[in-house]
C-alpha cells in the first residue's frame, strides 16, 4: 500500500506541475486543455461501455468528439485565416463595428500537438485498440504531461499508459542519459538554431527584394532548414532528456531526415510521430494505398495539404503540403523505390539514380522551406523563384552577397554540426560505427563550451506558434 501511494502521489504531483506549466503565463489556457481532456476522458469511458455490435451508437459519439476536438483546434487556429480568405475573395470588408473587425485570437501553445494526442487515444477506444483509462488523472497526465506537452512529440496511449505502473528508482546511468540528450538539446538550440535563426531574421527581407542575388535567398532558406531541424530536434531531445529522467520514454521525433534518398524515406525521419498519426488517423482511414492509383493519389494529396495546413493557417502552408504532396505522388507513380531494391546487383546505375533522387528529395524540401519561412504566398512565390535561380547561378558566380557576405559566412559554420550528425547516423546505419562512451564525452565536453560561449538568446521554438 505505502509504494502504491507513494506512486499515486508522484504521478498526481507530475500533473499538478504539469498543469501549472502550461498555465503559467496564460491561465485561461488551462480551460481549452481542460476540456480536451475530459471530452476525450468521457467519450473513451462512453465507447468502452458501448458493445462494439453497436455501431451506429458508437459513430456518434466518435463523430461527437472529433467535432469537439476539430472545431477547438479550427477556431483558434483557423478563424481568422478564414476570415481574412472569405473577406479577399469576395471583396468584402468588415465594418468597424462588426464583432470580426477586432478578430484577434491568440493560439494556445501546443493545441495541436495535445489535440492530435487525444484524438488518437479516443480513435483506438473506438476501434477497440486501446482500453480505456478508468483514472482521470491519469489520462489527464498523458494529455498534459509537460515534457513533451508544448511541441510533442505526440505519444500514443499504448506508448505511456504502461510506463505509469512501473517501478522507479534513481538510477544514475538513467540521469546520464537524460542529461545528455537535454545538453545536446540545448546545444542545438541555443547554439546552432539561435545563431543562424538571428541571421535568417535579419536578412530575410533584404533577401527577399527583387534586386536581392539569388544565392543570397538560397543561402537564407539552406540556414533555415538546417536552423529548422536544430530547433524542432533540440525541443524534442530535451523533452525525451526530461521524461527519462522522470521515468518515461518518449518516441524518437528525428532521425537524420537528410540523409533521406526518397520523399516517403523523409517522412519516415522527419517529425516521425506526426508522420505516423496523419498515416494511421488520416492516410489509412481515407482508403490509403487500397483500391485505384488514382485513389491512391488522391488520397496522398489530401493528406499532404491536411499537413500543411496543420502547420499553419496560410496559403503558403498549404502551397508546402501541395509541394510535398506532388513530390511524393510522382515517387509513388514512378515506383521508384521499388525499382532501385530489385536493381541492386547493378551498383553503378542504382547508385547514380539514388544519388540524383536524393539531390531532388533534399532540393524539394529546400524549395519548401521557402514556403514555410515566408509570410505569405506572394514572398513564397518570389523567394521559391530565387532558389531556383540561385542554383542555377551558384556555379557561375559563387555566393554572390558582398554585403551581408561576412555574416552569412559565418553562419555557414555553425551548420556543421548539422552536416556532423547526419554523417555520424550515416556511417552507423550503413557500417554499424556505434558510438563508444568517449565518443560521447568528448562531444558532450565540446556541447558544454559550446553552450557557454556561443549561445544566442531567442527563447521561443518555431514550432511553438502551430
């Protein structure tokens, strides 16, 4: 009874934590997560109840909750897209004195990733694949849990419920652990992501003018991927350092996406948990690869711009799920991956097509992140045209930038760690290298200077604002 409490007041504490986290600096915040919860609490309670031959009872209440789920997550995310869309197309303008003349709603940290988060716990209930939480308490942890509540990555039930009835104790290769992987978020956050996102801001809008070179826009949108990928990959190692340290583990949200030779191999190592969710919950149940080609297409576009509209509410996201969307269509019409597995035994023309699909996966993306640093679709389309002249000319005339070109340079160096990693899961993933531990302290050592002389202080993460 004694380790039962003492358990059952260690789990209660992390949700009063947890709650007060995320309530923090909004406190109104805590009724929208609220009501996810028990909306999700209540309908997996109701579902369990409800006989699996009664299905018609059992779609209402499913509809019911994604309603609920959606309509939170469209109105504060989506209200005033629509509007401004509704006002441009049709030419209307708002009088001074509607209700929608002073639209301006503020987005709660984190309602996408806690609402996806909830959705699919109900969504398993229905389909019979998960139990349902008789503890409100713990479901409520599960959706605010506050490592990972801000910007995932987005756990499943069947990934955390277990983890609250194991047994805990300091271990200290497990604080190590968690340690280092909340070191080498920092260090990819305060240090490489900061630093190049300083220059990226700084420079955008000279790079984004008519008369701007070309290389300098495609020397932007490179930084920003990699700037990106450090803040996203640093937010999540953290998380998961924090949960270990805690008791839980957190899925892997990245695994070195540019590396990536195909577009499905990108989605299968770039924020790998969304990845999953939009296959399981929005792929899959729209019909996925079943049926025609053409369905099949259809079904991969829509769920593309579903994600880009996930991202943000904008014309230039959806512009960057449509993007990716085609991208990958034409692997799948192609079937090109299927082609280079059966042509292994000729290297020399596998690896050459490998290496040019790989040059237009990572060039695609590049592409995209003009899409998705710009503020709307006419910079996006303006930027999208440099990068593309900007590769045509870097050949001819090198980085092309005299006066901002000390800055940039510098800032090209503090890509290498990025090029660092994805050449260190490289040689594990293809000659099984494995990292020693004085591999490991050495690079931690080097992450500490690191963090201590050359961070930069931006304190919010990108992928905070969706």
């Amino acid at each position: 009874m004694d380790r039962v409490n003492r358990k059952n007041y260690y789990l209660n504490g992390l949700l009063m934590l947890s709650l007060i986290f995320y309530g923090w600096h909004v406190p109104e915040y805590l009724l929208i997560i609220l009501t996810c919860v028990l909306t999700n609490y209540v309908a997996g309670r109701l579902l369990s109840s409800i006989p699996l031959t009664h299905r018609v009872a059992r779609q209402v209440v499913i509809a019911a909750v994604i309603c609920i789920n959606v309509g939170l997550l469209a109105y504060f995310k989506y209200a005033a897209f629509l509007v401004d869309l509704f006002c441009d197309l049709f030419g209307y303008k708002i009088p001074s004195n509607s209700l929608f003349s002073a639209l301006d709603i503020v987005l709660p940290i984190g309602i996408s990733f806690y609402t996806f988060q909830s959705l699919s716990y109900t969504i398993d209930v229905y389909r019979g694949q998960q139990a349902a939480e008789r503890s409100l308490a713990r479901f409520a942890l599960f959706v605010a849990f506050f490592p990972q509540l801000i910007a995932g990555p987005i756990v499943r039930a069947n990934q955390f419920f277990y983890q609250l009835s194991r047994k805990r104790r300091v271990r200290w290769s497990v604080f190590m652990e968690g340690c280092y992987l909340i070191l080498r978020g920092l260090f990819l956050k305060l240090v490489i992501a900061d630093n190049l996102g300083q220059v990226v801001d700084r420079y955008w809008t000279a790079g984004t003018q008519p008369d701007a070179p070309a290389t300098l826009a495609l020397s932007l949108v490179v930084l920003f991927s990699c700037q990106i990928f450090c803040d996203f990959a640093g937010y999540t190692d953290i998380a998961r350092g924090i949960a270990y340290q805690l008791g839980f583990r957190l899925p892997k949200n990245f695994n070195a996406p540019y590396l990536a030779q195909t577009f499905s191999d990108f989605w299968k190592r770039w924020h790998i948990t969304l990845s999953l969710w939009i296959r399981d919950y929005l792929y899959i149940p729209f019909g996925g690869s079943r049926g025609s080609k053409l369905n099949t297409c259809r079904n991969l576009l829509i769920v593309f711009v579903l994600s880009g509209l996930w991202h943000g509410a904008g014309i230039n996201f959806i512009l960057w799920g449509a993007l990716h969307g085609f991208a990958i269509l034409i692997e799948h019409a192609t079937a090109l991956s299927t082609w280079l597995e059966r042509n292994k035994s000729r290297p020399i023309v596998t690896t050459t097509i490998a290496f040019a699909w790989f040059l237009v996966v990572q060039g695609t993306w590049i592409m995209g992140m003009a899409l998705f640093r710009a503020s709307d679709g006419a910079e996006a389309w303006l930027v999208l045209q440099k990068v593309v002249s900007g590769v045509v000319a870097l050949p001819l005339e090198g980085l092309a930038y005299p006066e901002s070109k000390g800055l940039i340079t510098a800032a090209w160096w503090f890509t290498t760690p990025v090029w660092l990693i994805h050449v260190r899961v490289f040689l594990q993933e293809r000659f099984k290298v494995r990292q020693s531990i004085y591999e490991r302290t050495i690079y931690a050592g080097m992450m500490i200077y690191a963090v201590l002389t050359l961070y930069a202080s931006n304190p919010k993460f990108i992928y905070f604002q969706f």
